[in-house]
C-alpha cells in the first residue's frame, strides 16, 4: 500500500518514528465498517477458525476477536502473539521506524 500526503501535513518518516499498522476487511454495513468474524467463514464474514478446528481460539466469542487481518508488528513479536485475543485485551504495538543509510 502507499499512503500519499503532502510533506508539510506528514512531515519525514525517519528512524525513530514509529507507526500502528493494522489491515482490516471492509464493509459497509456495520457501524465501524469493519467486516467482522464469525466461528467459521461465511459470506461478508471472516471466520475465526476453518470448519472442524480444534484450537482453543475457536471456542472464543467471534465478536471478541480483533477485526484485523494483518498488522505491521516490531521485530522479535509475531502477529499471532499480537492479535491472539486469549492473551487477553488485544494491543497492536508500534513498530519503530530503523536507520537507513543510503548510499
């Protein structure tokens, strides 16, 4: 994705800047926008687990888990660990911005 602002609203990313990513499905008809999960995939629905899957997140309220599919995490965290709702309140984390040189 490219995200296009004008430099004097945005300012110049460098190392130490530090940014929440987080991709999500959309639709348009609940409130958030957000398409949502349900226990298992359905149309206009993520599902939480395929069907017959045996992992304790699939024994979790569907609308308790986290309406991301893919988040941008720091080094040395996984995106399973950061959107597992079984380790309780879900909090997608900064990933700092590194040093880059450029020749």
């Amino acid at each position: 994705m490219t995200v296009a602002l004008p430099r004097t609203a945005f300012g110049t990313p460098g190392p130490g800047w530090r940014f929440a990513v987080v991709l999500t499905g959309q639709d348009r008809f609940s409130a958030d926008q957000a398409r949502g999960f349900a226990a298992t995939p359905q149309p206009y629905q993520f599902g939480v687990c395929a069907e017959g899957g045996t992992s304790p997140l699939c024994a979790v309220d569907p609308g308790s888990v986290p309406k991301a599919l893919d988040v941008l995490v720091p080094d040395g965290q996984s995106q399973a660990d950061v959107l597992n709702p079984l380790a309780g309140p879900v909090t997608v984390p900064a990933a700092t911005v590194p040093a880059v040189t450029v020749p």
